[in-house]
C-alpha cells in the first residue's frame, strides 16, 4: 500500500511537503517526495493529510490500573512498604487490556509504565508496544527504569 500526497514529518527532523510512504506487511519500505514517485490506481490519496512517527509515552501507568476490571486489575500501588524495588511491572501489565489499543488509535506505539507513587521506590518500570497482545511479545525493554516518586 501506498499513501500519496501526505505531508510527512520524518523522524529525522524534516517534513516532506508533498510525500508517499509505502508499505509492505506493516513495515514502511519507502518514503519520498512525489516528484520522484509515478501514481498506481492501488494508491490511496490522502490530500495533504499529514503523517507523524508513532509517539512514545515516557511516563504513565498504562496497563497497570486495568479499565476492563475492578479491583482485581488494580496493580499501580503497592503500600505494604516504602521500598519495594522487586516489583515488576511485567508482571502486572495485561497487554490485552483496552487501554493499549486506545493509546495505540491515538498514535501512541510505545510507553514506559510501572507502578505509581504510593510509595517513595515503586518498583521497575517497563517499556512496551501498545499493540494489543501477550506481554512477552510486546516488550521493548524489562526492566526500564526504577520508579522513585519524592512527593
């Protein structure tokens, strides 16, 4: 698939005008300007839409207070100790929960999230894809980062 006439911002600080990105299996093969480009009829027109890289949340709590559950789903605090550093938010995370895919409709495709601030050390963050799925298959780095919160 190919989109064309799209104001593209480019990950590498430049914005092509009047572009065309292609795909192939959900991977980006192309990117350029239409000068350069000859139209197919299997190209989709997108009229100066523009097209950003996916954002990247570095810091949330996604995944770790469920919206499709109650109580059960609620893994963003520990109060039991002030240090809790053994946490891990990879084993509180449902990567299928429906926070993922509307964080991912609204272009975000990555995040680092763990545990909130209850407590002054919560535990390890991690950063994962927000495309809905198993968390073993969605993980970019675990651990992350140490969540410290000082009020």
């Amino acid at each position: 698939m190919t989109l064309i006439n799209a104001r593209i911002y480019t990950c590498e600080d430049r914005i092509i005008e009047n572009g065309f990105i292609s795909f192939e299996d959900g991977v980006i093969t192309h990117i350029g300007d239409m000068s350069g480009y000859t139209p197919s009829q299997s190209d989709v027109d997108i009229c100066g839409k523009s097209i950003y890289p996916g954002f990247i949340d570095a810091h949330t709590h996604l995944g770790m207070w469920e919206d499709s559950l109650g109580f059960e789903g609620d893994d963003g605090n520990e109060e039991t100790d002030p240090a809790t550093p053994q946490l891990r938010a990879i084993d509180a995370v449902n990567g299928y929960d429906k926070c993922f895919s509307e964080a991912l409709a609204g272009g975000v495709t990555a995040v680092v999230t763990g545990p909130g601030s209850a407590n002054p050390i919560a535990g390890q963050n991690i950063c994962i894809k927000t495309t809905p799925g198993r968390i073993d298959n969605i993980i970019v780095s675990s651990p992350m980062a140490m969540k410290m919160a000082f009020g």
